[in-house]
C-alpha cells in the first residue's frame, strides 16, 4: 500500500497525487440541493454531472439530484445554448422545480459559452427563476464552488430593499445535515429569528416513508427566504473561508453588517457562535446550552491522559481543519501537520494566528494549503504522527504506516451515520471527544503485553 511514496519531499513538482479536494460543481451543486424546489444544473457532459452526483450521493448515502445540459460535439464546439434552452424546458416540464440553479463545467467554460445572457434571453414560465454561477474547475476547489453558487443565488434573487427587518441571517457554510440541525437548534434555544441558507436539513438524509419526493416542500431555504436576505438587520456567516464571499457580497449589496466566524467545534469556538447569537437576541444563555458546555468540558478533562501530547496530521477543507485543529489544541493534542487542498493563502495565517492565540509555536508545525495527500505522506514519513483526522482519502496512508484515524469532512465515503450526527456545537464536540479518544484506548489494547492488558482503563 502506497510503498512507492519516497520520503524525500519534492516541493515544486508540478503535479498533484492523491488530491485532498474536488471540483467547482460539486460545491455549486451541494449548495443548491439546500435551496427549496430546486434543481442543481450541470452545463456541461453528462460525464462531469455523473462525478459530482456521485460523489455527493457516496458521502450522503442519499440519491444527489441533478440535471445536465448534456454536450456532445456540437455544442462543445458551437456553444451550449440550444442544449441549455431544451434542458430548462425539459427540466419544468417532467421535474416541475421552482428553481434551476446553473453551474458551470470546465468545457463550458473553457469554450467561453456567456450563461447569463442564454438566461437572459431564455423563456421561463411565470413565477419560476433561473440562475446561474460560473464554477471553474481549474481554480479553487468544491469550496469555491459552494460560495459562487450562494452569490449566484442572491444575485439572482435577493431583492433590494433599504428597511432592515427585525431576523438575523445564518450562513453555515459547508455542513452535514446534521449540523444544520444543530446550529438551526442552538439559535431557536437562544431566541432567534433567523434565514437559514443554505440548509439542508431534512434533504440529504430523507427519513425512509417508502415515497421518494423529488422536492419536498418546507425543506430547503425558501425562495422568500433568499430575496429577503436583503432585509435582515445581520448576518452570522460560519466558515472564515467558506462564508467570507458571499457574506462581503450581501454587505456590498444590501448594506448587512456581517460577524465572520470560525466553524463552530470544539469548546471555544462553538462559544463564539452561542455569543453572536446572543449579540441577536439579548437572551441569557439557556440550561441546556451551559449543561452540554460543561460535559464536553467534563469529557475532554476525564479522557486527557489519553489525548495529552499525541501528534495529529489534520487534512481536508480548510474551514474544518480550522474546527478540528481547535479541538485537538483543547484536547491537548499537538496538530503536527495542518493541510488543506484548496488553494486559499489565508488559511496558513489563521492556522498560525490560532497556534499563537493558544500559545503554541507555529514554527513546529507544517502548515499548508493547495497542497496534497502524498505530501502529507511524505511529511509522516520523515516524522510520524499519533492519529490522522480528515476525510476517507486518508485511509491508504493510515494503512501504509499504521496510524489510527477518525473520518471527518468531506467526503466520507466509507462509513455510515456521519451526515446524520453534528460535528459542530457542544453536542459535535462531545462526539468527536469521543472518537479521538476511543481511538487511542484501542491503540493502547491493541498494543499492550497481556499483563498489561485490562477491562479498567
Ligand atoms: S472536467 Fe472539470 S468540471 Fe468536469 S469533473 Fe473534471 S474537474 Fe469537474
């Protein structure tokens, strides 16, 4: 498993191995599946439709429903309007969404096909919307996707209005089902009224009823919901990397003040977001809030024997390995290798500003973004580390060098519930807690002499 991989490491080879990000779409067709009555609309080949369907489909473990203008080679090499015009016909015909939410691929982008003007000039029935966001694969990753697909939305839709009404906005960034849950609870605990977008609570993890629904309503932000995001008095934006376009967009637009925060995991972080909650509504923080609060407190104090000074490689999507590398500084952990594919240079400021607002050195760690898995490999291969923490891509190289791994993140194509279960909030926390440490007391059993084995640990 993975013997080829040298322990020198190349630092300008111009080729990237075992990637640790996807493509535009897939973040541009993710965020419109958390719209209601929405159809996500590929322009492009079915082929690249295909990938980004399946990938979302294998970490969900819910059909990811999607539409493609399905190029071949004429309009590859004439453009892709009349492909487009019968797929929006077509698509409002059979599927009957309110919305079909239009990404770019890179064929047509590299053949320059103008997609606001084809919508522009397109018919589309009364009360029904098309838009569009331009999602070059060959720049930014599934990240960058997820923020142009919300700027398309609201260019598209949010009405300008100078009357700021009394809700406050949230946008979560990139999360499971089950974290929307979790954040949409916290601010309802706290009082809030709030738009939530996008949310896809509820879509990506159906409860089984033996009907499928291709779009069920009252699930997904609503189309009302995105044209008066306009009219909010502010807007909490999760993700520092995720959040920060689309929330300078609404400010620049609709004059909405925004707080930009970090993705809310672990004790201190998950305080922050309780805080600009709290800033929304005046509310004193609720029992249950302070309760959860104190068991992951309790937990990460209880299991720290197992935790203190373990090394940990951290890798995925940059807003996420922020949270995680948090978690394991207040685990007592040392985040050894902190990496992330997609190409933001911010994100090795915030990770150091991070280190040093704990009081750890920075200059002990690797830090990097837009980079990949074989480096990381490379860099375990020279010094070792305690557990991997990132998503399923991580696994050959758990196995090659038989380090413990918990799966986080995007994607997690090899177990099962994660989508479902929070990994931000208190209640994230305590199961990540949970996790890590397990992993370790396993490690122990795993490796201890038989005298030294033991029930009581
Ligand atoms: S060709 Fe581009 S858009 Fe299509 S799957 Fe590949 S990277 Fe993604």
């Amino acid at each position: 498993m993975l013997d080829m991989t040298p322990k020198e490491v190349m630092e300008n080879r111009h080729i990237t191995i075992n990637p640790c990000k996807t493509c535009e779409p897939v973040g541009a067709m993710f965020c419109a599946l958390g719209v209601e009555s929405c159809m996500p609309h590929s322009h492009g080949s079915q082929g690249c439709c295909s990938y980004h369907r399946t990938v979302l489909s294998r970490h969900f473990k819910e059909p990811a429903m999607a539409s493609s203008s399905s190029f071949t080679e004429g309009a590859s090499v004439f453009g892709g309007r009349s492909n487009l015009n019968t797929a929006a016909k077509n698509i409002f015909d059979i599927y009957n969404p309110d919305i079909i939410a239009v990404h770019t691929t890179c064929l047509s982008e590299t053949i320059g096909d103008d997609v606001g003007s084809y919508i522009s000039d397109m018919e589309i029935p009364d009360g029904k919307t098309v838009l569009y966001a331009s999602t070059p694969s060959y720049e930014g990753s599934h990240i960058q996707g997820f923020s142009n697909m919300m700027i398309g939305f609201m260019k598209y839709m949010t009405k300008k209005n100078g009357e700021k009404a009394g809700k406050t906005a949230i946008f979560p960034g990139w999360v499971n089902p089950g974290d929307d849950r979790e954040l949409k609870r916290m601010a309802e605990l706290m009082g809030v009224d709030y738009i939530y977008f996008p949310d896809h609570e509820g879509i990506l993890e159906t409860p089984m009823t033996g009907k499928y629904k291709y779009f069920p309503k009252g699930i997904g932000t609503s189309a009302k919901d995105i044209q008066e995001l306009g009219s909010v008095k502010k807007l909490i934006a999760l993700g520092q990397l995720t959040s920060v376009e689309p929330a300078e967009y609404l400010e620049k637009q609709h004059k909405v003040p925004f707080t930009l925060l970090p993705m809310p995991i672990g004790v201190s972080l998950t305080d922050k977001y309780l805080m600009a909650l709290r800033d929304m509504s005046y509310q004193e923080i609720p029992q249950i809030l302070e309760n959860e609060r104190g068991r992951l407190v309790d937990l990460m104090l209880d299991s720290h024997s197992y935790t203190y000074n373990k090394k940990a490689a951290i890798y995925g999507d940059p807003d996420i390995v922020y949270g995680f590398t948090s978690l394991c500084i207040e685990m007592g952990m040392i985040p050894k290798y902190v990496i992330t594919g997609t190409p933001k240079a911010s994100f090795v400021k915030q990770i150091k500003a991070l280190f040093e607002e704990n009081g750890m050195n920075s200059g002990k760690a690797v830090i990097k973004a837009d980079t990949d898995l074989f480096y990381l490999h490379q860099l375990i291969k020279n010094e070792g580390v305690d557990i991997l923490i990132g998503s399923s891509y991580g696994k050959q190289i758990a196995k090659a060098e038989n380090i413990p791994m918990v799966r986080m993140g995007f994607p997690v194509l090899d177990r099962y519930g994660n989508t479902i279960q929070a990994t931000v909030g208190y209640t994230g926390g305590i199961r990540y807690v949970e996790k890590i440490t397990n992993v370790f007391m396993d490690r122990q059993d795993a490796d201890s002499r038989d005298e030294d084995f033991d029930v009581v640990m």
